[in-house]
C-alpha cells in the first residue's frame, strides 16, 4: 500500500476533507446524505517517517554511488521525494524530524516552530513546505496551509504530493472547480497512485464530471485499492446522475464484493432491491406507480496513564472553547433534515427515476435539534415524564418549536457494539464476551431494532453487519478473536459513521457501547475526532470499562469518560469482572428508559459556534436528575457548486 501524504491529510483534517454525495432509500424519496469518502489507511505519517529515514541515512559530504544515484532517481520519479529534498542540510533536516515528532503526538502548534525554521534554514525543502502545511490544517489555518502547499508546488512541480494537498484543501471546502485541476495534476504525475485517483473521482462528481467518474473508477478497480472500496459508491453516484442504471447496479454489487461490511453497504443493497424490482415493473409492463423510487441513499506497549492519552484528553479542551466547527453538520445528527415530499416520475417517462430538482440538493436543510436524555431521581430511572414536565435551553433561550417527545421506546434503536480485542484485555476475554452475548440478547426488543457487531484492535473488523436476530449478533460476538493494538479512537469514529449512514426512513436512536479499558496506542484519528464523529451523527456513546484494578482513576479512565459524557451518555466502570454482568444490567435500564426530543432552536445561524443545551426536569415541585449532551456545534452553510 502507498504511503502518500494523502494519509498524513486524512490524519490531520479530522475527517472533514473528503465528504461525497450519497444516496439512501427512504420511503421512495430521493435524499442526499453527505458520507465520509476514505478510511485513513496506515499509519499517517508513514511517508513523513521514510522521509526522515532516507534524509538521515544520506551522507551529503561523500561522493553517491552510482547506486545510490539510481535510489534516489527511482524515488524522486516514483514521487516519495522531491529532488529538492536531498539537498536539505543537516540542520534543516534535523528540524524537520523534530517537527513531525511532535505531529506524531499531536503537538501540531509546538511542531510549527521546528517545521517553520527547518524551511528559513532551507527554503527549498519541499517536504518541509508540505508538513507545514499539514500542520496548519491541524490547527484550522485554511489560508496559511494553502500557502505552504502552493510553495512547495512552486519549488517542484513534478512533486505529485503538493498538488494532492491543495486538492483535499478544495475539497474541504467543497470548491471541486478549484479541486479537480490539482488532483489532476496530481494524477498525472502519479497515475497508479489509487488514493489520489479516489479523491480526483469524488472532485469530478462534485463538479458533475459523471462520464470522468466511471473512467477514473475503472482506472482505480484495475489497482490494488483495498480500503478504497467507496470509490464504487462514489461512481454508482455518478451513474445514477446519468441514470445509467446497469452502470449503477455494477458498481454497487463492485462495493458490496469488495467491502461487505461498508458503512454504506445497506444502502447499497436497498438501491440493489430497488433496481431489480424497477427492472421486473418495466419488463412487465406495469404501471410506473409500482416503482420503487431510486434513492441516492501487532501490539506496542500500552499503559492507561501515558503521555499519549494526556495530550489527547489536553487537546480536547473545554467543549465551548471549541469555538466554530467547520466539519460540523447540523445539530444533533448528520445532516439530518427534512425529506422533500417529492415522488414524481422522471420527464424521460423511465418509471421509478426521480425528478432531480438539483445537482447536489434534491433535501432542504430544516434546522432541528434532536436530544436523547435520561432522568433519575435518587438513582432511579424516571419513566413517566411528559412534556409539561421538561424545560430547555438552547443558547440560553427556549426552542422555537417543539416538533417531537417520545420515550426511546417508541423508536427503532440502532446499535453498535464496540468490543475491544486487544492484547490488554486477554485474561478477562471470555467472559467479557459472554457477558456481552446477553446483553445484546436483552437490548434488541423491539422488531425494528437493528444492531451490528464490531471487534477493534489496531483494525476494526465487523463480525456481525446489522441484524435485528440477537442469535445472529451473538455468534458475531464469538467470532471475535484476541489480538493486536488499540485503536479505540479509529474504531469510535468508523462505528459512528456506519450508524449515521444506515438508510432510515424514520427517527431512530443511534447507540454506541463500547467494552474497553479506554487504551489508544494505534489510532489516526484523535479523541476528539472520534468525539465530532459522534456528534455529527447523533450517537449517544456509553462505555464499559474492563479495567480490573481499583486504584486511582487513569487517563484510559477519563478517556471513557469523555467520550460517554460529550454524547449525552455514561461510562461505568465495574471494578471487576463479577459485576460486568450487572454493568451491562444497568446499561440496558439506562438506554431504554430516556427520552427523545426534538426541536428548531430559536434565533439559529449557521456559522458553526458553539450552542450550549440545558434540559431541566422537575415533577412534583422536585428537580431531577438530568443526563444529556451539553451542547453542539451549529451546522456552517455549505456552499453547493
């Protein structure tokens, strides 16, 4: 697998930079639902570590072989390193390695300095260019990021890297006219590169380049691009745009062969269904009402106190210090909004085809809050609540509108179910699976509840897609295996996109458990990433400590805290493994006994800052005990091409 900076880009833009136009179906209604394009891959900053190496390795004072000669032009041609580079001195050099320790940890502002001065000392250091760049975007500094790429553009234009980065720059801001020449350029430069032939595929979609789509597609299928399976969705996409439905059905069955588990893989299948029964309608020669309306819907050390768990729960800060967010989408779930009442035929008279009453916004974006929160009462679950009884605040005013109260009950759960294989919870793993077999067994009661089942060690493996049979989850939860790293925060992340991305044609109340003792030695992505994604897509996280040792509280601790708590849930922490089976007992109360709001906040902009949520309840003149979420970001207006 390359190891391009394409990885260091999706490391560092907290998964904001590749966002593609997907379809669901939903109760014959065309929606579009923004998706996460790529999972990150590697390690991100593989390419960064060989840069180090190979300029460490150089002797600048001795004369090159003819050997190394070849090295070095296989690798300026092969675009692992600017021709520039090689020339970088040894303090320049020494600078850069600096700095890119300092991203490894996530210390993007102190790592600033040192990238910063490595290119005084040598301007013409392109990969100095770029990791400033990067650094940069870690920080949210758009302009200056796009400066520091366009530099090492300028420096060397045969350097495919800097342009790839000016690309995902356009595409974080969804300016795909400006994004489609630079990761053409990229393309050029680096033809079989299959990551930066994804992002130019999503760049033409959102530039309606439909026909370009399906060739680059075609030119990613013919690489090795395992990981890279959404390039099929992106590409069925496309098809549907030109309502070539043979097209459409090929890359959806390409995605579902290649990544059955796919976040977006129930989606696919509904399409799948669709399709084939607007297949059999035509050949029959019934009456297009019959249709179904396509919509485009090996292990380090680890301890739980270290200094990599202390810089990620500091860099969290307080969450209304977060100021604005631009990956943030609407408050509460991801984009969720209001279905156009739009069923019509097509005006080619193909039965079953929607109407596009746009490029991209075929949904109006209806600014609602939606809230799940628990109340006790001296420990106590209190179930019996009506409306009258609950006051909110949102931004320190009343809503607007009350639009939904219900108990959970009455909606569908969708369930996730994060069980942590690694090698740090080996002695207590049996049981920790047994005790979650039951679990699940109790929590899907209901016939529309659906759960899936997933087991994370330095990957993220689903045993079990979504099911409503519990049987089913259970023997996905045998089939977990002990190994491995921890990547906690990469395995949050994924979960919740693949329950904001289930196509529901109805609220439904997104749940994320996690079983583990909060240790990260292995992730890309950051605790606070992992805490957006949950945001963005409306899960409530609980968490379930394995930790056996009843000491003072670690940082792996407040980690789960964290979690649990931005999201409106709650961490416990059992103690031992007798009373797992109690804590999960309890999580089943807590899940099912909340209550569901939804809401239009009053006077509410779009400029992603920060809205704090206060939901007080009291009944018979008693103030009670309240569990919620304390806010959100607010979505920023996006700005369609």
């Amino acid at each position: 697998m390359l190891a391009a900076p394409h990885h260091l880009f999706s490391r560092v833009t907290k998964n904001r930079l590749a966002w593609v136009v997907a379809f669901c179906l939903c109760a014959g209604t065309l929606v579009l639902a923004q998706v996460p394009l790529f999972n990150a891959g590697p390690d991100a900053f593989s390419q960064m570590d060989f840069n180090q190496m190979y300029l460490d390795q150089i002797n600048r004072d001795a004369r090159k072989s003819a050997q190394q000669e070849a090295q070095d032009k296989e690798l300026i041609e092969s675009g692992v390193v600017s021709a520039l580079d090689l020339e970088a001195p040894n303090r320049a050099v020494q600078e850069y390695n600096l700095g890119t320790s300092l991203m490894k940890a996530q210390h993007s502002k102190e790592a600033i300095k040192h990238l910063q001065r490595a290119v005084d000392v040598y301007p013409k250091f392109v990969s100095a260019h770029i990791g400033l760049g990067l650094a940069y975007v870690d920080q949210e500094d758009t302009p200056r990021a796009r400066s520091e790429f366009e530099s090492a553009a300028k420096l060397d234009a045969k350097f495919p890297q800097s342009f790839l980065n000016l690309g995902l720059v356009a595409l974080s801001l969804n300016d795909f006219a400006t994004a489609q020449p630079q990761l053409e350029k990229a393309a050029f430069l680096r033809p079989k590169d299959a990551r930066i032939l994804c992002s130019l595929a999503y760049a033409q979609n959102g530039a309606h380049q439909y026909q370009q789509v399906l060739e680059t597609s075609r030119r990613v299928h013919a690489l090795d691009h395992k990981g890279m399976a959404n390039v099929h969705y992106v590409a069925a996409s496309a098809s549907m745009s030109l309502n070539d439905f043979e097209s459409m059905e090929h890359e959806l069955n390409l995605l579902l062969s290649e990544d059955p588990t796919n976040a977006y893989a129930p989606v696919a299948r509904q399409n799948l269904a669709a399709l084939s029964h607007n297949k059999a309608v035509r050949a029959a020669g019934a009456s297009s009402s019959t249709a179904t309306t396509l919509v485009a819907s090996l292990r380090p050390e680890t301890f739980p106190t270290s200094d990599r768990l202390k810089a990620q729960l500091a860099a969290l800060g307080d969450e209304s210090d977060a100021g604005t967010c631009a990956d943030c989408g609407t408050p509460a779930e991801e984009n969720r909004a209001m279905e156009t009442e739009n069923s019509a035929v097509a005006s080619n008279g193909n039965p079953g085809l929607p109407v596009r009453t746009g490029a991209w916004t075929i949904r109006t974006n209806v600014d609602q809050v939606t809230i799940f929160f628990s109340v006790s009462s001296h420990g106590h679950m209190v179930n019996d609540l009506q409306w009258s009884d609950i006051r909110i605040l949102d931004d320190n005013k009343p809503p607007e509108r009350l639009v939904q109260f219900a108990p959970q009950s009455k909606l569908p759960l969708r369930l996730a179910l994060l069980i942590d294989t690694s090698g740090s919870v080996h002695d207590r793993f049996s049981f920790e699976k047994r005790a979650a077999a039951k679990f699940v067994e109790k929590m899907l009661s209901g016939a529309s509840d659906l759960g899936f089942i997933a087991g994370f060690s330095q990957e993220t493996t689903v045993t079990q897609d979504f099911t409503g049979d519990s049987a089913e989850l259970k023997k996905g939860i045998e089939k977990l295996e002990n190994q491995g790293g921890t990547a906690l925060f990469d395995a949050v992340s994924f979960a919740c996109r693949k329950l904001a991305a289930y196509p529901d044609d109805e609220r439904a109340a997104k749940v994320l458990v996690i079983l583990s003792d909060g240790e990260d030695n292995s992730s890309h992505s950051s605790l606070k990433q992992s805490i957006q994604a949950a945001e963005r897509a409306g899960v409530t996280v609980y968490t379930v400590s394995t930790r056996e040792d009843p000491g003072d509280k670690t940082d792996a601790d407040k980690v789960l805290q964290v979690l649990a708590e931005r999201s409106g849930g709650e961490s416990l922490f059992p103690g031992d493994i007798l009373t797992l089976a109690h804590s999960f007992d309890k999580l089943h109360d807590l899940i099912r006994s909340r209550y569901f709001v939804a809401y239009k906040p009053a006077d509410f902009l779009p400029n992603g800052r920060y809205r704090a949520i206060s939901v007080i309840a009291e009944k018979n003149g008693k103030r009670l005990q309240v569990r919620a979420r304390k806010g959100y970001h607010a979505r920023i207006e996006a700005n369609q091409n």
